[in-house]
C-alpha cells in the first residue's frame, strides 16, 4: 500500500525519516508528547490539506516535500482502524485529549504498525498512522518524491 505525507527537511530529520521524531517533540490529535507516530495519509489530496491547516503566513515558505510510503501488504493486512461511528468523544475537538489518548494507547499497545484515523478535515477519509516502535515497521520504506509547493491561491 502506497500512503502520502508532507514533510519539512529540519535539523531533528530528514523528509524520509520515519522515526516519528517530529511528532514525539510536540505530540499531536493521535499522540502524546514523547511518543513518536509518523502521520500519513490515503492520498496526497488529503496529505496536502492536513498540512495546510497547520500552516500561515509565516511557516509557508518552508522548502517541504511530497513523500511517497510504501506499506508493505503484510503489514497492511494487519492494520486497525477506528470507524468514524467509533471515534471517542471530542476526538475532532481543537485540544482533544480523547484521541491523544486513544492513539497514545494504541502506540503503546504495539498491537500493529498500522492504525487508520478519520480526517477532521474530511471525515469519510482517513488518515494513516505509522507506529515508528512496532518490530516490523523497519519494513516501511519512504522517499522524497519531489519538491512541494501549495498554491498561493490557497491562503
């Protein structure tokens, strides 16, 4: 399976680098501070809109990259996922602590390498979280694809 992401080069990693690094030194919607997740999504549409939401002015001109991950089918076939139906109270909320603590729980489970998400931006589609610790997710491959750049039309 071939999922998407976004990514910046910075001094903690590289744009390939899926040590969930990024996401442990802020924590996230799906993950607490200090426990690496590496985000993705099921197309590169909705990779460049979760980014987006997240960007102004000021953090806009940063060099990013489209970022290709290769999941393999194994891994893929073995993957969880929380139904839109099923998300816990609040998950979509600005400060929401219910899925901090869902996929904080699930990432320290090491149940699965994979675990799907609904989008906050667009509900019906999902995106792809990578648990960084799991044994098997030294199998998942990425690579920088090419430069990004969003539409100035866009802000």
């Amino acid at each position: 399976m071939i999922v998407w992401r976004i990514a910046i080069h910075s001094t903690y990693y590289e744009v390939d680098d899926l040590s969930g690094i990024g996401s442990a030194h802020t924590g996230g919607r799906w993950n607490s501070k200090d426990v690496p997740v590496v985000y993705s999504s099921t197309s590169i549409a909705l990779a460049a809109l979760e980014t987006l939401v997240h960007l102004n002015q000021r953090l806009f001109p940063m060099p990013r990259f489209l970022v290709e991950i290769t999941i393999p089918d194994a891994a893929w076939a073995k993957r969880e996922g929380l139904a839109l139906a099923d998300a816990p109270e609040g998950w979509n909320d600005p400060e929401p602590d219910s899925s901090k603590d869902y996929g904080t729980g699930w990432l320290i489970s090491g149940r699965s390498e994979i675990l799907l998400v609904p989008s906050v931006i667009v509900p019906e589609e999902q995106n792809v979280l990578i648990n960084p610790a799991h044994p098997q997710a030294s199998k998942i491959k990425a690579k920088a694809i090419r430069p990004w750049t969003y539409d100035s039309r866009l802000l």
